[in-house]
C-alpha cells in the first residue's frame, strides 16, 4: 500500500526541518506498512510575491521534486499562494462543451 495525499505545511523560517519531518512521516509509514514513494512527491517553497526583497529558498530535497504549483484537494494553489491558475482552470472547463451536449447547443 501506498501513503497518498499528505500535504506537510512547515513555516519559511523553519525550513531546515523538512527533511526531518520527512523522515519522521517516512518511519510512520514503514511502521503502518505502507510506502512513502518519493518519486511522486513534490515540494513547493512558499513565498510572498508582495515582499521588495525575497528571501533565497533552501536548497532543494533529495528525491522530491521542486514545483511551483501544486493541485491540493483538487484546488491548484501557486508558490505565490495564488488561486488564479485553478479559477482559470475551471472557468475552462465550465466553458468547453462536451460530448454530446455540444450537439444539444446547435
């Protein structure tokens, strides 16, 4: 079995703590027989696009990929901490006609 969708939210400042948070979500899930496949895991550094000067992000994990956005419970949510690229993504959707009901608009 497999652990999925666990989101682990740690604060800019205590960014040295990752990899043990990691390690500690690892061992739990070794002792529940499950996997932590860190292939599909991502990483996205937080930061305030508001802020003059940006603080340098630490450096990045090892085996877990750096991204800039990130779809949590189906809602997509930048390192900006913006929503606009899920709000876009659903006025999409919304937007496209699909199947047969393309044909019920004629």
């Amino acid at each position: 079995m497999f652990a999925d969708d666990t989101y682990i939210i740690v604060p800019a400042c205590e960014a040295e703590w990752r990899v043990s948070e990691i390690d500690c979500i690892e061992t739990w899930v070794r002792a529940n027989n499950l996997v932590l496949n860190r292939k599909k895991s991502r990483e996205v550094v937080f930061r305030d696009s508001r802020r003059k000067r940006l603080a340098s992000p630490p450096p990045p994990m090892e085996d877990i990929e750096r991204v800039t956005t990130l779809k949590m419970l189906g809602v997509t949510i930048t390192s900006t901490r913006s929503i606009s690229d899920h709000i876009c993504e659903v006025v999409h959707r919304h937007n496209t006609p699909r199947g047969s009901s393309a044909h019920m608009l004629e």
